[in-house]
C-alpha cells in the first residue's frame, strides 16, 4: 500500500506542475529591467549616431537638433509604455497566483474524489489488527489458513463449503501440510462428491502424503474420478503412473495417449505424455534371442522371420503385433521387437502384457520348427529352432 501512495503521490505533483507552471510563467518581453536597459542602450547609440553625422557635415545644427529631439521624445515614450508593461505584468502575476492557490489543494482533493467514487478504496483497507500488513510470508499465509479453517469448523457442515474445504486443502498442500491437505480434500470431497476434480486432486495428496506411492485409497480416488469424467487430465496423469509403477505399461501407454489426444500437441504436459509413452513403449519392447538348435542345417541366405502375437481371450488373440526378417548367416542374433515394428499400427504390441514369440525358416515354401514361447516378466525371451521338416 506504501508504494500505491508514494505512486499516486508523485503523478499528483506532475499533475500540479503541468498546471502551475504555465499560469506562473513570464513572457521575455515584459518590462524588466533589462528589457529598458536594452532601450536606452540603443537610443544613446542613435544619439552618438546623430552627433558624428553632425561633426562629419552631413547635418546641419538645425537638423541635427530636430533630430536629436526626436530620438529623446521616443525614449520618453518607450519608457513610459515599457513602464505601463510592467505594471500590468505585475498585476497579471498576482492574478495568476490566486487561481493557483486554489488548484494546488483542489487537484489532490477531486483526484481523491474520483478514485473513491469510480476506483477500488477497498483494496487499500487492511482486514489484519493495526501493526499487521498484508504480505506473503509463511507465518502470514498460515495465520489466513487458519482463519479459513477455524470459520469452516465452527459450523455444520454445509454443501457450499465444498470450495472453500478444497481451498484450504490446496493452502496446506503449499504450506507442506499433507496430513492436513488429506482431511480437508476428505471434507470436501464428502461434501461434493459428484466433483472429478476434486476426486484427483485427493487422489494426489493421498500419494504426496503417503510418499508418493498412488495405491489403496488413491487409486479409488482416480477410479471415482475417471468414473464421473473420463477425460479428467489429472485423473489421467495419475492414472498412468500408477499404471507405470505398477509395471502395467500398456495400461499406462492407453492412460497417456487418452490424456495427449485431448491436449494441444505443443503443450508441455502433451511433451511430457509422449516421453512417458516412449518410456514405456521401450519398456514393453520384447527382446528375442534366436538360434538354430544343435544340428540344424540352413542354407546362409535362408531368410528367419521372427514374430510376435497376441495372447489374449480378445478378438486379435494370434494376430501379429511385431515381425522381424534376418539371413540365417547372422544367427545366433537377439533383436528387439515393438510398435515400431507393427503391420497393423491400431493393434501395438504394446498394448498386450502377454505375447507369444515364434521363429520359422521362410525358404522354398517349407516351414521350419518353431518353438512357441510367452515373452517373460522380463519381455524377453529365447526361441531355438530346432530342425527342418522333411
């Protein structure tokens, strides 16, 4: 507030200048002194003037003595009128100091005036008992927090303090109180329990509270977010990383592409949802250790193919998610299969927590011995092709 006076204080000053100043302001040619020392300095100029005109015979005494009366009457007449200019000066000064006097107390009275009727007063009132002042620091901030508190608990609980329970939970969360955050985000939510928001929010104060981990009742806080708004990006971005914690990646992958979709593609959380889903892409990628089994014959130029598929009860059960080519002539090799690697980009390997790895031989139409293996908890896995059909 001192800094709004010392504003405002300073713009009034400018203001009483711009006005004063030009109403005190003397114009240069006023009758000063200077202005009829000026004068008479140049009449005697004129008299010497006359005198060397006189003396070198180019005027005659009777010229010279018209002449020389001439020049004295002018200097009687200038004089006189210079002398009237500085009378009336000085009496415009004096009436151009009385309107002054009256506008450097009225200027600051009608600004005051008008910031009263048409400004906000009530933003420089202080709520706080004298000697408080309004700033930000952690004692300051708690005191209000406790305030709002003690005005929320010393009445029954009331639907409409729904907001107000959220505001405090979100005060404790800056001030580092996460117990405290809890038990209002439980208020409020109690209060408002149609609200996905503040499901999500919970949610992510049951984890800070509980270091970070998004299980037990967390997790029922991001279902009954996502129950009531499916595309509620924090319940999203919570949802996801338990998924990840929990290394069910492909749940995580689905939670994040659900939350980039509604984003703009350039927003800072879409960025981060795309790394995540890198991350865990990379993460479900299913590393394969080929090699033909102890006494199998394959032509170098033989080509191996190596196929990941569906496992599930779900319609795309055995389809192929990933497939990859290599010559025989690099066996024993370990490739990594994953949604880079997908015929069909709407199915991704990703997407399936488990898959089958096979291997064959793809020559003149003959079909060599595959060994069928689930990825393990690892996703990886070995395939041996053991022999060729006869």
């Amino acid at each position: 507030m001192i800094g709004f006076w010392i504003i405002a204080g300073g713009m009034t000053i400018v203001a009483l200048l711009c006005v004063v100043v030009p109403l005190l302001r003397q114009t240069d040619d006023a009758g000063s002194t200077t202005s009829r020392t000026l004068l008479v300095s140049l009449y005697r100029r004129e008299l010497a003037e006359a005198d060397r005109e006189l003396l070198a015979g180019r005027l005659s005494k009777y010229q010279h003595t018209l002449q020389r009366h001439e020049i004295e009457r002018r200097v009687l007449n200038d004089t006189a009128s210079a002398r009237s200019s500085e009378r009336r000066t000085s009496n415009g000064v004096a009436a151009r100091v009385a309107p002054c006097a009256l506008l450097i107390p009225l200027i600051p009275a009608v600004a005051c005036a008008l910031y009263i009727k048409l400004g906000t007063p009530a933003a420089l009132t202080l709520d706080d008992p004298p000697g408080e002042h309004h700033d930000m620091r952690p004692e300051s901030v708690g005191m209000m927090v406790s305030r709002l508190a003690s005005r929320l608990t010393d009445h029954p609980a009331d639907s409409r303090d729904a907001a107000d329970w959220s505001i405090l939970a979100r005060s404790y969360a800056v001030l580092e109180r996460p117990t405290d955050a809890v038990a209002a985000y439980s208020k409020a939510v109690a209060l408002d329990p149609g609200d996905a928001q503040l499901h999500a929010d919970f949610a992510d104060a049951l984890a800070t509270a509980n270091d970070g981990r998004l299980d037990g009742r967390a997790t029922q806080e991001i279902a009954a977010a996502l129950s009531i708004d499916a595309s509620n990006p924090k319940a999203l971005a919570l949802a996801a990383s338990a998924a990840f914690d929990a290394h069910a990646y492909a749940r995580a992958i689905g939670y994040w592409r659900r939350l980039e979709a509604q984003l703009a593609a350039d927003s800072p959380i879409a960025v981060q949802a795309r790394k995540n889903i890198g991350d865990a892409v990379r993460l479900t990628a299913v590393t394969v250790r080929v090699r033909l089994g102890e006494g199998v014959q394959v032509a170098p130029d033989a080509t191996i193919v190596v196929t990941a598929r569906a496992t599930s009860a779900s319609d795309v059960s055995g389809e192929v998610l990933a497939e990859s080519r290599l010559a025989a002539s690099e066996l024993p090799a370990t490739i990594v299969l994953d949604d880079t690697l997908a015929p069909h980009p709407d199915v991704a390997l990703s997407a399936f927590p488990k898959v089958t790895v096979e291997a064959r031989i793809e020559d003149t139409g003959a079909s060599g011995h595959m060994d069928v293996m689930p990825a393990n908890e690892n996703r990886s896995t070995t395939v041996v092709i053991a022999d060729m059909p006869k």
